[in-house]
C-alpha cells in the first residue's frame, strides 16, 4: 500500500507540475513527492519540513554562489564543500543530504538564476504538500498489528527456547550444552527491543493520524514486559549454569536436573498460555490456568525441599536460586486474566 502510495504521489505531482502547471524543472516535484510518502503521517510531515528546509538551503546555495562566481563547475565544487556537513547534522535528520543533491541538480540541469529559483522553491512546496497529503488522507498507515505480531513471534521464540533447553540439557548435562543455550537466550532477550521498536513505531502511526479513532486494534504493550522478564530470567539461569560447570561444582543429583528442566518446560507451557490468552489465537493450545497453577505450586514444594537440603558448595545452591527467581517472574504470567482488548474495554 505504501509503494502504490508513493508512486502515485509523485504520478500526481508530476501531473500538477509539468502538465497542469507547465513548471520549468517540474522533476522536482514528483521527486519530493515520492520521498514524502513515509511509515506513518508523522514521519512523513516531520520528515516533510526537514527535507523542505535543506532544499531550500541546497536552492539558496546554489543559486546564490553561481550569481557571484558565475561559472557551474567551480560553484558546484565550492557549494558541495560547504554544505556537505550538513547531511550529517542532528538538526536535518536523515534529510540533510537533499541539501546538496539539490545543489546538484540544479547546477547540473543548466545555469541557474532568480527567477527559475521562485519556481523551484514552489516545486518543491508542491512535492512536499502531495506526498504528505497522500500518505495522510489515503489509508493512513498504522502498524499496531505490527507491533502484535512482533510480540506474538517473541513468545514463540521464547517457549521454544525453554522447551528446547529442557529438551537438551535432559540427554546431556555438559559446559558446552549449558553455553550454546545462553546465547540461544541472549539472542531471545535481544529480540525483545525488536518489539519494543515495533511498539513505538505503533504509537508514531498514530500520531497525527486521521484514522487514530478508528484504529480497532488494542494496544498490545502490556503483553510485552512480563514476556520480557521471563527471557531475562531464563538467559540468568542458563547463565548461572554455566558459571557452575565453570566453577568445577559437583553435577547436581538427577532430581534437581529434573527439577530444573521441568521449570523451564512449565515455563514454556505457561508462556504459550499468556500467548494465546492475550491474543486470541487458537494454537498452540493453551494449558488451562488451573493446570499451570497446580504444575507451579508443585514445582515450588519441589524446589523448597530441594533448598532445605543443599549443599552451598554443590551446583544445587547456585541453580535453586535462579530457578526460584524463574518461578517468581510467572507470576505475572499467570496472574493475567484478561486480554488487552478487555483491558481497554
């Protein structure tokens, strides 16, 4: 949609300019125009003022130094040196180098002069006014179905971690299993500012934004924070674990082994349950509340008389910890109830 949506900002533009208004560089029109046809209204009208801004100093730049040096070669060396900085300047954003391509163009197009410089500043006016306009009037652009799927992916990704390094660290309880699933947490854990940047992309969508009050999707940000702490709390467990093998501690006895891998696969159950909870979604199928519940409440007497007995200087000490902390972190999991959509209801 925004593809179609620049290309016919800048068809239009080009029709205004060149067929309806007959303008001398009429190019620059259409080529502002398809620029201006950004990810949301914001941006496009944030972005509009910042790229207007440097082609008129591109503009004044060339025009002005060619009426005093008079010669397009020495002027196009001269203003390029001097407005070069600016495509890297805060001010400008992303949009400081339309300073000096403008600059290019019309030096390169021919001599310019005054009165071809009015012209030009209302081409690019008319640019910015239809690129903006589009993007603003037809189907605006939200994204917060953007940010749901991001976050829906990350819990994916996040049950299948745990499932998996349950899986794993059953058949073999070594340094390098342990270490392979750290940076598989990790990357989960990074993957998380993925979503956070989906979910401010959402709220930029609507600023501005004609269609803001008809946006039917809920905000899906609540569902992130607590997906969020579980995957930290996973990548610090794996992490403890490898400490443990590090360290030269004694293997824990089977019993905590099996403890700890049915954490993470409870974790896993629990997190796909949040999932389809707070989305809606049919599968995977979710355990039902009373069942995670039960598993937890299990999973904590396991762990209680596991602690009463552990030796601190056996990997059974430095593993209860973190898997007690792991526990702690579902209890916002399964203290979730609702929906988002509910919650906004």
């Amino acid at each position: 949609m925004q593809s179609l949506k620049a290309a016919g900002a800048a068809l239009l533009a080009w029709v205004i300019a060149a067929l309806w208004l007959d303008a001398p560089l009429a190019y620059l029109a259409p080529w502002v125009a398809l620029v201006m046809v950004n990810a949301t209204v914001y941006r496009s009208i944030v972005k509009g003022v910042q790229q207007l801004v440097a082609v008129v100093v591109g503009l004044l730049a060339a025009t002005g130094a060619y009426l005093l040096v008079g010669d397009r070669t020495l002027t196009l060396a001269i203003v390029l040196v001097v407005i070069m900085p600016l495509a890297y300047w805060r001010g400008f954003g992303d949009q400081g180098i339309y300073a000096a391509t403008t600059a290019i163009l019309v030096l390169t197009s021919g001599a310019p002069s005054a009165h071809q410089l009015v012209s030009r500043l209302l081409e690019t006016g008319l640019g910015t006014l239809v690129g903006v306009g589009v993007n603003a009037l037809i189907v605006p652009p939200v994204h917060l179905r953007g940010a749901r799927r991001t976050i829906e992916a990350f819990a994916d990704e996040l049950a299948e971690l745990l499932n998996g390094a349950a899986a794993a660290l059953r058949e073999t309880w070594q340094a390098d299993t342990a270490g392979e699933w750290v940076r598989k947490a990790d990357r989960t854990v990074a993957h998380a500012e993925d979503a956070w940047a989906a979910i401010e992309r959402g709220r930029e969508s609507l600023w501005l934004n004609p269609r803001r009050r008809r946006a039917e999707d809920p905000d899906p940000t609540p569902a992130l924070p607590p997906l969020e702490v579980v995957a930290k709390r996973t990548a610090s467990l794996q992490r403890t674990l490898v400490d443990a093998f590090e360290a030269g501690m004694p293997e824990p006895d089977r019993e905590l082994v099996a403890l700890y891998c049915d954490v993470l696969d409870h974790c896993a159950d629990s997190v796909r349950a949040f999932r389809c909870r707070h989305f809606e979604t049919p599968w995977p199928p979710p355990a039902g509340d009373d069942a995670l519940r039960e598993t937890d409440e299990r999973l904590r007497e396991r762990l209680r008389a596991r602690r009463s007995g552990a030796d601190g200087g056996s990997a059974d000490e430095a593993l209860c910890i973190p898997i007690d902390r792991l526990l702690t972190a579902l209890d916002d999991l399964l203290a979730s109830e609702s929906t988002p959509a509910e919650a906004n209801r």
